[in-house]
C-alpha cells in the first residue's frame, strides 16, 4: 500500500524577500516539490512595520508554490531572525537514593532547565540541552544508563521579541494559514547545511540578510551560541550609497554588480559608472573606493563574530570552520575575508539531502527556507507513530 503525500512547507519571511519551499516527506527521505519567491514590503531596519503588507508578501510566495505543485498549503513553519538572544540555564533533577538515568529522567532535567522567568517583552523559542553534570561529574553528552543520586542539564535557551514574534504570527494568520513552529533563522539553515559530523567537530554558521544577521554555533552536537549581530548587508549597501553619493537602489546595484568584501580580488586600475541626481551625467569612480567601503563594513561584521567566539573560548575549536548562508554571503569576498578575519576555513552554506533540489536553488540565499522546510517535515515526523531521536537532538524542546 502507497504511502500518504505528507508536505512540509518553510516560510523564510525575510526582510529582502520571502521566500517558501514545500517538500514531500516519503518514508525517510525528503523531495523538493517547489518554491515560491517575492520582494518583501513591510519591514523597517530588522522589524515587521506593516503586518498586512507582509502578509500579502507571503500569500505571494506561497501561491507560488501552490500553483508550481499543484497542491494545497495549509500550515507552514516560520523563521524568526533579528530579535533572538541566547543564554546558559540548568535544571536539577534529585534522586532520594542511586538510580539507573533513564531518557525520561534527563528529558525531565531539560524541562526543568527551561523553567525560565523571562521579561514581560520576551518569549521562549527553543531549548538546546548541552550537556549533563551527574553528582558533580561535568560533561556528559549523553549519560543515558549511568547511575547517580543528581542530574543536572545545561541548556542553551534561546528567547525572542515578544512583539515582534506575535507580529509575524499574525502575518501569516493574516494570510490564512497557521503556524507549525517558528525557529531561529539560523538554526534552520545550520540544520539544512551542517552534517552531523560536521556538528560534532564543531562550527559554526553566519546567516547574513538584509537587515539582520544571525550566528550559530556547534560542537559535539550542543548548541553553544545563538545571537543576532548588529551588521547586515544593508549597512554594507548604506555605507556605498553616503560614500559614493548616490540612492540606495544604486548603491546596492553597484554592490550586488561589482562590489568585492576583499580590495586585494579585484583590479586597481577599473572605474565604475556612478548614476548622478536626475538631469546629470554620469560619472566615473575608482572600484576600489566602492570595495574599500564594503570591505571595511564586511571585517567589523566578522570581527563581532570573533567577540562572540572570544566569549565561549571557541576561538581556535571549530574544526569545521565557518558557513555563510543568506543573501549577504554572496558578495564576492567574503569567504576569503572570513577566513582571514577569523582563522577558520569557510564556504557557503547550501541546502543538503534534499532530493530533486534544483540548480537554481542551490545558493545560500535559500538555505534558511529549505531548512524551515525540512523542520517541518521532523515535526510531521515526531508526531507519526516513530522512535523519537537519540541523543541531544531527541532533547531538544520546541
């Protein structure tokens, strides 16, 4: 007997576009059934302005999909981006005499780790379990069959807006669909481009976009850090526009056309041609004065990225080095500055185990939305009649 068609759909509401994957969940595995793509309108430096003009932005992109697949969607998981804050927390769990862990003993210490007093203007949005202290005995990944009298769990909790949240829950109520799940942007692009070897030996994922950039960081197979960072791409392209002296439009078309995060990969000696204020010629600039600009905006972004580094002593331990996923990782360069700036290796994130995945999407500027798509799909797993994962990941609330 055939298998049920099980959808997952991912809505990466970003602030340049928004974009929707649906794919089919069969047996194991996942097939890209299509996507959608529209300009967004709404947002104003990182927050949603105008929930009704978002939510015609994803009417948009998910009628794409609809129309390309042919079939009906009724429920999405979302991305949250510029508003997510990270922090440590433990939970305790005593025994009155030894006992035996079991995976419901330790899922209980999580729960009691996210027992957490959050200020009226902030929501809980996920909890990462790290690792396990028993009876004063650290770093235990996975302690399942271990005897003590104490179990205590360190968690990454993971909080949001609580306005902008609730915003974006209405923009797409608003557009007639309801909400599996919302995830931190960056998770769902680490869970789309990070293997979990790659997890296990550490790194860490940068998600530039336009008005907001997010960073991840892993290693054996816990969540050490997850933060928004005060750059994105859109200082990058208002820095250009106020030292060339010229519109945004223009400043970003020079970017996206001949910008370079790194002066030293491109030619001294070629002239740009700089659009003039109406009813005056053009005029001619040096590329390098557009590409000193962005390098120099481009190497603060990554210098924060170290000083969130610094913060975890994670500087020289993510053998895995860095991904750079959203639409601010292709500005040429910027793999090189990264590695130059931070001493890892580092690529582009790409969307990975996704059968069928066209050519046309395999760019980081899709990443976050397959890897909402694929979230969605392992909510549809959980609730099938399944084991639940092992490990870390099978502690993982919300």
């Amino acid at each position: 007997m055939a298998s049920k068609r099980t959808l997952a759909v991912g809505l990466d509401a970003g602030s340049a576009y928004t974009r929707s994957v649906a794919l089919e969940l069969h047996d194991a595995s996942l097939r890209f059934v299509a996507a959608g793509e529209v300009e967004s309108i709404g947002w104003n430096r990182g927050r949603i302005q105008d929930a009704d003009a978002l939510s015609v932005c994803i009417q948009g992109a998910v009628q794409q999909v609809e129309q390309a697949g042919r079939v009906t969607v009724d429920s999405v998981t979302a991305g949250v981006g510029s508003s997510v804050l990270g922090f440590d927390n433990r939970g305790t769990y005593k025994f009155a005499r030894p006992h035996q862990v079991t995976a419901e003993d330790l899922s209980y210490a999580v729960e009691q780790a996210s027992d957490v007093h959050l200020e009226t203007n902030r929501c809980l949005l996920h909890v990462f379990p790290q690792d396990f202290t028993l009876d004063g005995r650290a770093f235990h990944r996975y302690p399942k069959g271990a005897t003590c009298t104490r179990i205590d769990a360190n968690v990454h909790v993971l909080t949001a807006g609580k306005e902008e949240h609730e915003t974006l829950l209405q923009a797409i109520h608003n557009a007639h669909f309801s909400v599996e799940d919302t995830v931190h942007e960056a998770i769902a692009a680490a869970y789309a481009s990070v293997l979990p070897e790659e997890r296990l030996r550490g790194v860490l994922l940068l998600n530039i976009g336009r008005e907001s950039s997010e960073i991840v960081a892993y290693e054996g197979d816990a969540l050490l850090l997850a933060k928004s960072l005060a750059v994105s791409g859109d200082h990058m392209t208002r820095d250009a526009a106020y030292g060339l002296t010229i519109s945004w439009g223009d400043a970003e078309r020079l970017k996206r056309e001949y910008g370079c995060a790194m002066v030293g990969l491109t030619g001294d000696n070629s002239l740009l041609e700089v659009p003039s204020a109406e009813g005056r010629p053009t005029r001619e600039a040096p590329r390098r004065q557009l590409n000193d600009i962005l390098e120099a905006r481009a190497e603060q972004l990554f210098h924060f990225v170290r000083k969130e580094l610094e913060a975890i002593g994670k500087v020289q331990g993510l053998l895995e080095g860095v991904l750079l996923t959203g639409g601010g990782a292709m500005l040429t360069g910027m793999c090189d500055l990264a590695e130059r700036t931070l001493n890892l290796p580092a690529r582009n994130g790409l969307a990975a185990g996704i059968e069928n995945w066209p050519d046309e999407l395999n760019s980081p500027s899709w990443t976050t939305a397959a890897g909402l798509a694929m979230y969605s799909a392992r909510i549809k797993m959980r609730a099938a009649p399944r084991p639940k994962a092992s490990g870390l990941m099978g502690l993982v609330t919300r």
